[in-house]
C-alpha cells in the first residue's frame, strides 16, 4: 500500500470516529493552517491522493485530537505481517515501517514494542466505540444514583 494511502486511511478512521464530516474537518484545518481545507481535499487526502506537507501532518494531528505518529499507523494491509507500505523509491517491510514510527531512546531494544503497539491500537478502537461510550456514561449515572440513595443497614448505633 502506498505511505498516502495508509495516511488517508488513518485521517477517514480518525474523522469518523470523532464523528466529524468532511466539511467540519477542513474547517478545523483551516485554524492550524490560515486557510480551510475544502470538502474536495479532505476526501482527496482520505483516498490517498496527494501528498502532505510538515505543517499539514501536525495539523491534522491537531484537528483529529491524535498525534502525529499515529496519522502514520498502517491498518490492515499493511498490519502484522502483512505487505509493505511503498515509498517513491522502494517498498518497506510492514515491521520496518513501523519500526520507524517508535523512538525507543538511544540503544533501546525494540523487543516486545510492536506487540504493545498493536494492543495499544486495539485498545484505542475498542474506546472509540459509540456503544462503549454510552455504556461508560450509564455506568458513571448508576454510580451516581446509588451514590446518592441512603445505605441499606446504615443507622445510628
């Protein structure tokens, strides 16, 4: 898969999410970058049509509530053991890309950091789910609730 592909891919995950339209993530563009992204460049940049600049990665980071790194994250495709995500001059192993995106400090092994990464990922589209979001909301309604009925049992003794 090409790298502005599994970037676009990652930008529509992300958006989708966060349950903006393509309009509204153009907008929020606009307030990182001077000028708004079109509705057009928005799905441009989510089917991997065109390349990004420094200032565009971290905006749209911004705008996403995400990091930078995680803009580069391949799903699918280009996921454990899968295919490699191709660059103008040659394809890089999935492992090898992904590799680069860690930053482990100076002489640190890499053992064992895919496999956080992965779990870290499966984690984070777990959380994102609406039907989780509503069950947290009922859960912390429930806690209050009961929080605020008398004990049973509790009396002056």
């Amino acid at each position: 898969m090409r790298i502005e592909t599994a970037i676009g891919k990652r930008i529509a995950h992300f958006r989708e999410a966060r349950q903006l339209s393509l309009t509204q993530l153009g907008e929020a563009m606009g307030r990182y970058l001077g000028k708004p992204w079109s509705r057009q460049a928005v799905h441009q940049a989510e089917r991997g049509r065109r390349a990004f600049t420094a200032a565009e990665l971290a905006a749209l980071a911004l705008a996403l509530d995400t990091s930078v790194p995680a803009l580069f994250l391949a799903d699918g495709e280009a996921g454990a053991g899968a295919g490699a995500v191709e660059l103008p001059g040659a394809a890089v192993s999935a492992e090898d890309y992904r590799g680069i995106l860690l930053y482990a400090g100076d002489g640190a092994p890499l053992d064992g950091i895919e496999e956080l990464l992965v779990a870290l990922r499966d984690i984070g589209q777990i959380l994102a789910r609406p039907a989780l979001t509503r069950l947290a909301k009922i859960e912390q309604e429930a806690e209050e609730v009961a929080g605020a009925a008398p004990s049973a049992g509790a009396g002056e003794g």
